[in-house]
C-alpha cells in the first residue's frame, strides 16, 4: 500500500471520471464531484495523515484540513478558537507485560482457591477507557446481558446479591426488547450496575452481530483508550475492572457452575433471556498502565440562516474526523487509514458546504458543519460538543449524522437510523419519493449501530437525530457485500484507497444527504420526536422550546 497508493489514486480518479462522462448528457464542463469527493478521502486516508488517531499530529493536520474547507465555502467560524473546538482527553495505555489476569477456583472445603491464567489477547482483554483499580479480587456473578429495562419490566439483576462483586455477562439483550431501546440500555448498563454494588464487569463479546473477527479486534487492545477529561461528562466511575472475553474460550468462565456457554449461546440466538447464577470462582487482576492528557479538536463552521424568525435554530451536521491511527501490521500494514469509516463522511460534509457555497444556497434556518473528534473512543468528541455547544443549546432543533455509509454497490435506498423516532421521517420520506428511492429501517439492531455514532451523543441531549447510510436488505447480495466489508476492512489497514468503490452510488448519495438538509433546514415546524418515542424523554421542557 504504502509505495502503491499515489498511482492507484490516479487510476481511480480517471475511472471515475469516465463514468460521469459516460452518463452526462450535456457539455457541462463542472469537475466530477465523485472525483472532488474522492480528492478529500485521498488526502485524510493518505499514509502521510497515520490514520488520523485523536489527538495525533496527523488528526490535527485533517483538522487544519477541514477549517480550511470550511473557509474557502464561506462558512463562518462555528468553534470557540476560530473553526476549532479543543478537547482535552485522558489517554490511557496498557502495559500487558505488567498486568494479568486469572480465574480463582473455589472447590467446596478448601480455604484456598487454584489459580488459572488468562491469556491476554488470546483469551481476554483489558478496556482503557476507565480507571482500572490496579488489583482487583471478587466473585463472579452471571447476569445474562446484565440489563435493566423499566419500559419492559425486565432486570437482569432483580433478587441477585452483586455487591462488591463482579458480573460476568453477555453483550446484546433479547428480543424482546425494541432495537433502539436494547441498545441504549447497553449504553448505559453501568448505571443499574453501580446502583446494584457491581464494582467490575467481564463481558463476553457476542458474535450476534460482531463486526471484527476476534483475531483482529485483539490488536486495538494495545493502542491508547481515551477518556474525557472533564470528569462530570464520563459515566464509569466507580467501575474497577472493565474485561472482554473471547466467546470462543468463554466455556471456561462457567466450569462447575451447572451451566454451559454453549447453552447460553443457544438462549441468545433464539433471543430469549438468560439464566443468571453464581459462578463458583473469583478473577483476579493486575493492571498496570501508562496515562497522559491529550488535546484534540472538534472542527465547525456555520451558514447562517436567512429567516428572521428561524436563523437561531440550528440543524447540526455531524461526521468524525477521527479514525484509529497506526497499530499491530495485518499483512505488513500498520496503518489504519479509515478511508471510508470516516474520511468517506468527512468528504460528504465537506462537499455539501462547497456546493451550497457555489450555488449561493442558502436556508430558513442556520447550519453548523461539524467534524467531530474522537467518536472511536466511544463518541466522546461529539458527547463534548453536545455539552458544551457554540450556539445555544436550545436552538439547536436536529443532528443529520453521516458515519460510514459504504457505496459498496447502487445506492437504491436509505438506511436510516432513528427513522422511528422522530418526524424526521416526513422529510426521509419525501426526499427518498423525488429520487425515487426507499427508506429502510435498520436491518441489523443487534449491532446496536443507534448509539455507536455520534448522532447519540445528540439524541441523549434530547435533539431529534438521523444517522444515514446507503440502503440493504437483511440477507441480500448486498448485505453480504457489507458483511465482507466488515470482516476483511473495518478498523483494518485495508480500508484504505485500495478498495473497490461505487463512485456513482456516492454521488448520488452525497446529492440525496443536500436534500435532505435541505428539506429539515427549511421546514415550517422545528422537528419533534414522536409520541410513541422513548428518546423523547430527553428532549428540552417544553416551556423552552418556542412553537413556530
């Protein structure tokens, strides 16, 4: 890749305009804006930006890269330092030399247990997004997915005695529970459990909807976790010790506890709920880690309004700038360039400012371009933002995220997250029947894609938001193409420039999400969540928000 890269480009970019000269039926002579697209994700995917992990010289160079789009489109600065919001973050990075991990075995009679090893990296993980106690001893509890849901009436943890313990539990939740709310109470399950006296979690990763093989995802375990640094926006606190377990050794974790993995598995694939017991053991953790703080940046712009009356709302436009930066090499590679998750949603962004710039467009309400930081760390550069908002915080009326929209093959549909939520839909809606394609809800709850981008950082907030993608159906040809894209590209070093693309797809995406905007910008009545919505419960008290 690395000596490859700059001669592919070409070849690609002439593919591409090929393509478009192919289609246009006039002499129009405006530059192909699948190559102009293209040209942005040359740039931030490129090896010279080193995966553009947060906080990085090569983030920061993406960050200038942005501002000065921003500029050119005649964006006013939307930041608290020009186009830039700073983000003070604690890095944490494990040293695996000087920390372990064990199962301590009970037998009934003895005082004192036996020690088994778990392997790290093969076996386990350790997670550096929290403040790892350095020593942790306690018995395990299973808790099935370890979930609380009021809604539902249903408790993982009802009748259990978990103080001072830790859980053992499964990620996802049964299906019985609707998609987003399931995934928000994975979100934020640390809070039934600290409530419960749990002070450590291991969780077993699903392969129900699991992205990366575990052979891959065990290499992230030795790159640097952030935090944030304002210790009132994070929600961990309290938690010891933070563990994933390979499913694959998991059958160890339930030895003489009466019960298998493999019959849990069964359980969950049915999407029934869990059984939850004792486990007849104790882990022990050593955990040792190197810390630092770290500066990142949020990047704005803003096009005001032109509606006296609406120029103070403010429809927020949100992809991440962040991707994961260098690590373990797969197949000599060690950079990790994140060129379409999510230099591909940055370009988009990008090019929907310099299009509206060039045809003078301009709309009722204002619009915040906003390139976040940090959304690999667990969305922390988006959930600043939408703490510490440049405009008021009660004029700002929708988020429209783009996150990875892959144009892996024709671009036929939306798959839009939240589409249920709010009346957002109405505008989904009328633009997907001008362009004559369908909006489909999210095929795959199970990955919990709802609060995995930053339009959750948004919704919890209580602003009625999207997150858009280019549309499947569950089991299709073209699912499969996207479970591939996963399993061989996510978070890998080949998801860079050498990858095929359907660079028609992308633009005609890329002109749908300029409707979109359009249509939300310029509607009579500020968005609202729906009745029937659990996330309405966030939004600001009424008495805050004018009608129109």
């Amino acid at each position: 890749m690395l000596r490859s890269a700059p001669l592919l480009f070409v070849t690609i970019v002439l593919s591409v305009s090929q393509v478009v000269v192919a289609q246009n039926t006039t002499h129009d002579t405006t530059p192909n804006p699948a190559a102009r697209w293209l040209s942005h994700i040359q740039y931030l995917a490129s090896d010279e930006l080193a995966g553009r992990e947060t906080g990085s010289e090569g983030h920061r160079r993406a960050a200038e890269y942005v501002a000065a789009a921003f500029k050119r489109a005649g964006l006013k600065p939307g930041g608290t330092q020009g186009y830039f919001q700073p983000v003070k973050f604690i890095s944490r990075k494990i040293v695996e030399q000087q920390s372990s991990l064990a199962i301590i075995r009970n037998p009934k009679g003895q005082s004192s247990g036996k020690e088994e090893p778990i392997v790290l990296g093969e076996e386990a993980t350790f997670s550096m997004s929290i403040e790892h106690a350095s020593r942790t001893e306690a018995p395990i509890v299973f808790v099935g997915y370890g979930l609380t849901v009021p809604e539902n009436n249903y408790d993982d943890l009802a009748g259990l005695d978990l103080r001072g313990k830790v859980v053992l539990l499964l990620s996802g939740g049964p299906s019985e529970i609707p998609g987003p709310l399931r995934a928000h109470y994975q979100n934020t399950r640390w809070e039934a459990l600290k409530r419960a006296g749990v002070i450590g979690v291991i969780s077993i990763q699903n392969p129900i909807g699991q992205d990366i093989p575990w052979e891959r995802s065990k290499l992230a375990r030795l790159r640097p976790a952030l935090s944030l640094a304002e210790p009132g926006l994070e929600e961990n606190a309290g938690q010891q010790l933070a563990v994933t377990f390979n499913p694959a050794k998991a059958e160890r974790l339930f030895v003489d506890s009466g019960h298998s993995f493999a019959e849990i598995m069964k359980l969950a694939e049915a999407g029934k709920p869990l059984p939850r017991f004792a486990i007849p053991a104790s882990v022990r953790a050593t955990v040792k880690f190197e810390k630092q703080i770290v500066e990142s940046q949020n990047v704005a712009g803003i096009l005001p309004g032109t509606d006296p009356r609406l120029r103070s709302e403010y429809v927020v436009l949100t992809a991440h700038l962040d991707h994961v930066g260098t690590g373990e090499p797969i197949n000599g590679d060690p950079i990790y360039n994140g060129a379409m998750d999510n230099a591909s949603g940055i370009a988009t962004l990008l090019e929907a400012a310099r299009t509206f710039s060039e045809k003078k467009l301009r709309f009722r309400r204002s619009v915040i371009f906003l390139a976040v930081t940090a959304e690999e760390h667990g969305l922390r550069g988006s959930k600043y933002y939408a703490a510490h908002p440049t405009v008021p915080a009660t004029g700002i009326v929708a988020n429209i995220n783009i996150d990875m929209f892959l144009p892996l093959f024709p671009f036929r549909s939306f798959i839009v997250q939240g589409l249920e939520e709010s009346n957002l839909a109405e505008d989904l809606q009328s633009v997907a029947r001008s362009i004559g394609v369908e909006v489909l809800s999210d095929p795959e709850p199970e990955r919990r894609a709802f609060v995995r981008s930053d339009q959750y950082s948004f919704i919890r907030k209580g602003v009625p938001a999207i997150s858009l993608k280019v549309g499947f159906v569950k089991d299709s040809p073209e699912h499969e193409i996207v479970k591939r894209w996963r399993r061989e590209r996510y978070h890998a070093p080949s998801d860079d420039l050498q990858q095929p693309i359907d660079f028609e797809a992308a633009a005609k995406f890329n002109a749908a999400y300029l409707r979109v905007i359009e249509s939300v910008a310029n509607r009579a009545e500020r968005p609202r969540w729906n009745s029937s919505s659990f996330f309405k419960r966030f939004a600001h008290a009424e008495k805050d928000v004018p009608r129109r």
